[in-house]
C-alpha cells in the first residue's frame, strides 16, 4: 500500500520540522544533527534533496539508516514506531519521533541514542 507520504518532497514537509522544534526553542542545528544522524548524509547531500525535490521515497531509499535507529521507539500519532511494518513508513516515522523527541526538549544524546 502507497501513501502519500511516500511521493511528498521532503521539502514541502521540512519547514514544518523546522517550525515544530524551532516553537519548543530548539535549534534548526539540531533538527539537521538529528536528520544527518539518522539518515547518514551530510549536510551538503540534504541540502540537495532539499532542493531537487527529492521525494521521501528517494530520500529513505538512498539513505544509511543509522544502525542505532533500531532503538527509536515510542508512538507517533498513537502508531508505535517499532511495530511499522512497511520500512519506508518506519523510516519516515524514525524521523517523526526524532522531531518530537527535540521538540519536548530531549537532551540531544538521549536523541541520537547515545545514552
């Protein structure tokens, strides 16, 4: 089953990120530490996605998921992430979770699990 989540830019979702954390006094830096981190790109490689469109498709299939991701759990939108089955929509909801984490204030290792 497609969603249309997976065909959306993740440009066009990126601001909403931005505004989501950048609302609980979080910084955009750290929004990209934690996207960078999960997805093994850099900064440079993101910013192209950003600008080429590139769907979340694209943008999940090229990527490195972080091995430490596996430790994400937690809901999403009442969705525990650990039990997704379709690994692009875990993936996207990887994400998801990460923003929230920042966004209710998570110290930034206990983020990128690394306590």
């Amino acid at each position: 089953m497609s969603h249309r989540i997976f065909t959306a830019s993740v440009a066009s979702v990126y601001p909403l990120y931005v505004a989501k954390v950048e609302r609980k006094g979080r910084t955009v830096a750290e929004l990209r530490t934690a996207i960078t981190w999960l997805t093994g790109y850099d900064d440079a490689t993101f910013d192209r996605m950003l600008a080429d469109g590139t769907t979340f498709e694209e943008f999940f299939a090229r990527a490195t998921l972080n091995p430490r991701s596996a430790l994400i759990t937690g809901s999403v939108c009442g969705v525990k992430v650990q039990e997704v089955e379709d690994p692009l929509m875990r993936s996207i909801r990887y994400l998801d979770k990460l923003v929230d984490e920042l966004a209710k204030g998570r110290p930034m290792a206990k983020v990128l699990r690394e306590a």
